[in-house]
C-alpha cells in the first residue's frame, strides 16, 4: 500500500459525530510551503529558520506547512509555533470515519501537514520544542528511527499520525485535537514496530488514541511501549486511583486489548510552549548609540555656530538619555540562561552512591536538578530521600544555583564540573535526610532559572525522588 493509499485509508476510518465540526478553513495569513531540501537548503531562503550544521531553529512563528527531505535532521522550535489554516469553521474537507460521500459532488477533500516527510528513505528526524496546531494532521511520522519530543500539539484533527517504526513520543502535550494519536500502517503487512511512547500529556483530545480499524485485532501486532518502565502519560480521561500519592495511578490505563500504560501519571507533565525570552543586544546598543550620536551631533552644530549655552544643555542631555537607556538595559532581567522555553512538571527517582562527603572533592557524585519557572506563578519543588547510606543518620546539603545547569547525565555529575559555578552556588541551610524531605516553592515576578544540587552521601547506595509541579 503506498502513502496515498494510506491517505485513503486514513480518510475513511476517522470516527467523529458531526461534520460540521471538522472543518478547514481559509485563513487571512499567508500560509507558505517550507520545504528543507536533501542538499540541507531551505525554501524559502527568508523563513526564520536558522541552521546550524543538522539543526534547524526556528527564530520566530510560521503559518505554514513545512517538507523535510534531508535525514538525521533537528528540527528545533524554540519554543516557537508552527500553525496552519484549521480553525473549525469549513465543511470541505473529508471527515475520517464518515465515509466518501459526505462532500457536496465536485468538491475535492482537503488536508494541510504541519510536518510531513517527504519520502519513504527520508528518517532519523527529531522534532522539538515546538508548538503545532491547526492542522488536519499536525505531524505525519511514516518513515523509521524518527523522534518527537518536547512539543505542544493541539487544536488540530490530528496530532500525530504515525506509521512508521522506531518511533519514539516522549514528553509531548497532545491536547484538543479531534484525535490525539492515530496508527496508521504503509502496507498491510507491515505494522509498525518498536514505538515508544512515554511522559506525554494526551489532554482532552476527543479520542486519545485511534487507528486503522480491522474486522478481528491483529494478534501478531506487537504490543507498543506505552512507558519507559518507571514514567507512563498523563490520560485526562483515566479515573484511576493514586492511594499512595506517588503521581502514578494504582491500575493500568488500557489502550486497546495488547496495550496498557501500566504507570498512568496522575499529572499532566507537559505545557504549551513559550519562546526563549532573550535580550538583542545588537539592536539596543545601535539604536542608543544612534540617539547619542545625534544628539552630540547637534550640540556640536550648536557650538560651531557660537551658542555654548545650548550646546552645553544638549550634550547633558545626551548624558541623561545615555544613562537612562543603559539603565533600563542593564536593569532588565537578562534569560540568556533560561536554556529551555518552558517549565514542565519533573518527576523522576535518582539511585547513586559515593565514598565521601566533600563538596570540593572532585569526583564526588553530585545530583542535580535544573527547572524553569514561569513569572508570576508558584510551583513546589520535593526532593525525597528513600535510602540513604548511614540509615536514619546520614544527611546530605542542598545547594541552590541561580541558573539553568544541564552538563550532566541522568541528572548526575562530578563535583570538579562543578568548579566554574562555585562562587555563585549559595547553601539551602538545609540537611537533606531520610524521609525528611527538602520542600520548597519557588516563585518570582519574573521568569527565573534555578538548578539544586547535593552531595551523594557516603557509606552504600542513596536513592532520591524528585518532583516539580505547580503549587
């Protein structure tokens, strides 16, 4: 079956109850064709799309619809959205589920991809980052070892169409969409194979999940990894219990009759994004020094021609624009170090050991745990000790950074990747014990980056249950 086909299919297996309610609609943006080319160029050249190497960063948002033709590409959004015409108020597109016959004779059923790829040879893409929405399918993922992380998906038909293997989903917001997730197939017998889907937030989608539908279930289909072993998704729809207020419910959240997430999570880990707040600095220099110039400029003109007294009252007032832009620069909070564009829940359980408790020590395994927070909200960071070496006795310091630190793996380094950061890691006055744990909220007017670090005690293996969530 070629993609078209699967189109075909696709078109007559979507279950919604109204037509009406499925609809594309003309918008007044343009909406432009993007197309990244096997060579690595981009069309059109003014996209703000910036490529670095295999990475390609959205600068700003786009309308329109983007083709990648070159594999082991990173698509990053920055935080930033990729939209299309969808909005709902347009009955000439085909609705999957109602069969071919419910458009008007002559008129053609039409689609728009957020994302699509451009041939069966084209994998290995990340996307990231990225908001897509309003879209009949936002992302369309047919091709093998592709990867979707980090993104908001939502207000579109469908979120992700998905038919190819080795796929992995993780950390994504797939919200609002007529459909959050629908399985595909390129060929009858080629059912894709080896997805991992984990740590997503299906929220509100009218069906979380569908597929192509078959008179008996495909035994020989193998069951996909609906979570990573330890972290399930969050399903708005799951009504399960949480008696030990871990975050994760107590029963299984059943996709069909092969597949369950066995760790539901009780909150939705994921958020729309927000670009990178970020300082131009360039532009703010130049156009202060464009109004110094002018203004010295005039006060000279005024001098040369005998009037000092004028001249003089330029030149200070020259001074005082000087001053007061370089105030209101300098004075701005500056989030070069916000690395990532949003602040999503943490939930995570950390297992390390150590022969000694020196800070300063250089190969000291230190735990470590950076987070954004949003301004003006208040979220509530817990780190719980399970197990720690030296029993009810042993302790350790929690140690706070005012920035966002990622250098290590599995959110464990070494104390000497510390060294550049210790002038500014300042002590929590607080000893981090067994089931005594270290809660603190953080808040701020302003979007803030923090990152908490603590010594892994001595004498047996330490075990640490971190979690974020707004308070």
């Amino acid at each position: 079956m070629s993609k078209k086909t699967l189109f075909l299919c696709f078109a007559l297996l979507l279950t919604l109850t109204t037509i009406s309610s499925f609809v594309l609609s003309a918008s007044a943006e343009t909406i432009q064709t993007i197309v990244i080319h096997s060579d690595g160029s981009i069309t059109p050249s003014t996209v703000p799309i910036k490529q670095s190497g295999n990475i390609y960063t959205f600068t700003d948002n786009i309308s329109g619809t983007m083709r990648i033709e070159k594999s082991n590409i990173v698509l990053d959004g920055a935080g930033y959205t990729l939209k299309g015409p969808y909005n709902g108020t347009q009955a000439d597109v085909w609705v999957i589920g109602e069969g071919s016959n419910q458009l008007p004779q002559g008129v053609l059923a039409q689609y728009t991809i957020g994302i699509d790829l451009a041939n069966k040879n084209v994998g290995g893409i990340t996307v990231k980052d990225l908001n897509v929405r309003n879209f009949s399918i936002a992302l369309y993922i047919w091709t093998k070892n592709n990867t979707v992380t980090g993104n908001a998906i939502f207000e579109n038909i469908v979120g992700i169409l998905l038919s190819g293997s080795n796929a992995t989903i993780t950390d994504n917001l797939i919200a609002n969409n007529k459909q959050g997730l629908f399985f595909g197939f390129n060929e009858p017998s080629d059912i894709p194979t080896d997805i991992t889907i984990s740590n997503n937030g299906f929220d509100q989608n009218i069906k979380q999940i569908n597929g192509c539908l078959c008179d008996e279930y495909p035994v020989n289909e193998p069951p996909h990894a609906w979570d990573n072993g330890k972290v399930g998704n969050y399903w708005s729809d799951y009504n399960g219990p949480d008696k030990n207020n871990d975050g994760f419910g107590d029963t299984p959240y059943i996709v069909d009759v092969q597949n369950q997430d066995r760790f539901p999570l009780i909150q939705n880990p994921a958020t729309i994004l927000s670009p990178v707040s970020t300082k131009s600095v360039p532009i703010a220099v130049a156009a202060f020094a464009v109004v110094f110039i002018a203004v010295v400029a005039v006060a000279l003109l005024l001098l040369k021609k005998g009037n000092k007294k004028a001249s003089l009252g330029i030149i200070a007032l020259a001074v005082v624009v000087l001053a007061v832009g370089s105030g209101l620069y300098f004075s701005t909070p500056q989030n070069e170090k916000l690395k990532y564009p949003t602040t999503t829940q943490i939930d995570f359980t950390v297992t390390a050991s150590s022969d000694c408790l020196r800070f300063l020590n250089s190969s000291v395994p230190v735990i470590y745990v950076p987070f954004n927070i949003p301004a003006n909200e208040n979220w509530k960071l817990a780190i719980n000790c399970t197990k720690m070496g030296g029993g009810i006795n042993g302790w350790t310091d929690i140690y706070i950074y005012k920035g966002y630190w990622d250098e290590g793996t599995n959110h464990t380094c070494k104390s000497a990747d510390l060294y550049p950061l210790l002038s500014e890691i300042k002590s929590a006055d607080f000893q981090l014990k067994t089931n005594q744990p270290y809660i603190q909220t953080f808040a701020s007017t302003t979007q803030e980056s923090y990152t908490l670090f603590f010594v892994v005690p001595p004498s047996g293996p330490a075990i640490f249950h971190v979690t974020l969530k707004p308070d």
